[in-house]
C-alpha cells in the first residue's frame, strides 16, 4: 500500500506539472465548425456559435489580406493587417490566425511578443531582418537573419521578436498563429505608454538611466504606436 501511495503522489506530481503543457495553445474545436457570434461574450474557448443556418458559405473564405494598408501611416513605418476571430468570424475554435504586414524602406516592426502563440511567417517580397531574442535560459541569445521573398522563419511562443525592411523597396510578409487571438505586447509601448503609467522610479532603477530619459521616452509613446 505504502509504494502505491508513492506512485499515486509522483503521477499526481507529473499530471501537474504537464497541465500547463496541456493548455499551451488554444483548445480543441468540439465540431467542424464554430462561426463566431461577435454580438456574444468570448468564453475560454472563443466565441459563442452563430446558428449553422445562418452562416452560410462565406466564413471559410477572406480576402482580408490580399492588400495591405499604407506602411507610412504610423512612425513605425509598418502596417499590419490582422485576419484573427475578430476579422474572421470562421476561425473561431479552430486554434489558427494570420496577419500580413507591409513596410516601406526602412520600416520596422517593432519589438513584440505573442503571449497565446507560435508564429511562422514567410516573406512575400523584399528583405526582412528578422530578429528573435531568447529568454534567460539562453543567456538572452539574439538570433537574427535577412529573410529574402520566399524565405520562412519561425518564432517560439512568448519570445520578443522584431521585423525590419534593409531593402531599398518596400517589403511584405503573411505570417500565421496557431491561436485564433494570439494577442500582441509591444515592448516599447508597454513600457512606457502603459495605462496608467508605470512609475518612473521603477524604470529608472529597472533601465539604469535618469528620469529625464524615462520622462522623454513616456513623452514618445503617449497615446499608443
């Protein structure tokens, strides 16, 4: 009885440790098809279900991404076109999503983690730096390589991430998620343009710099990218 207990309490031990695994990307569909209802509430696995009969045919087709918006319409000069559940009804439940991203010569995309997905993206025309950094167990490594039009890459779940154009003409890329919502956290923004703001004593001894720089780097990013 003794050593069965032992083992009862190392399974229960490994199934903890596993559920997190377990649930690292979204949940399994329960049917062939879930159209979101965006008029509903989202719940952990995505939005309620429109009746079949309404749906009709068109939820499995987009054309969201077959034209990108104007690269230099924010400082960045980057455009990201989403196509997620929310862009996309027909995604709901199925775990996937995509975006395309347009930049003008010089654009970037700027630093950036994914918190809910793994990305991989190809590069449609142009070339990309893309840039991925490692977390402390990689000793904060920078992989980084000029992703040419044809060319892919892949960016781990949870990792910071960036894109930019080293071309002389503009540049595009699609990318997809295995999330329907991957969600996105811009480095910069979240630093310093938080609502409401993180205090500035934090980042000064966080970052090593003097208020005044903390200050001027608030002052960019009020107001969103």
């Amino acid at each position: 009885m003794e050593h069965l207990n032992k083992v009862l309490t190392a399974l229960s031990a490994t199934l903890l440790l596993l559920a997190p695994l377990i649930m690292a990307t979204d949940p399994d569909p329960l049917q062939d098809f879930c159209v979101a209802d965006l008029n509903g509430k989202p719940s952990v696995n995505g939005y309620p279900c429109q009746p079949s009969a309404a749906a009709g045919d068109e939820f499995l087709f987009s054309t969201k991404i077959a034209s990108g918006g104007d690269p230099l319409a924010n400082p960045n000069g980057s455009n990201v076109t989403e196509l997620d559940v929310n862009e996309w009804p027909g995604l709901n439940t199925l775990g996937v999503s995509m975006n395309r991203v347009d930049f003008a010569p010089g654009g970037t995309n700027p630093p950036h983690i994914h918190p809910r997905a793994t990305e991989v993206g190809i590069v449609i025309r142009g070339e990309l730096l893309v840039g991925i950094i490692g977390s402390l167990d990689s000793g904060n490594r920078y992989y980084s390589k000029v992703v040419r039009a044809g060319g892919t890459f892949v960016i781990p779940r949870g990792l910071m991430h960036f894109q930019f154009n080293v071309g002389k003409e503009a540049a595009t890329m699609v990318v997809s998620f295995n999330s329907q919502n991957p969600g996105i956290v811009f480095v910069p923004l979240t630093l310093f343009g938080s609502s409401p703001p993180i205090p500035t004593p934090v980042l000064i001894k966080a970052l090593r710099v003097d208020a005044e720089v903390v200050e001027l780097l608030k002052s960019k990013f009020t107001g969103g990218y």
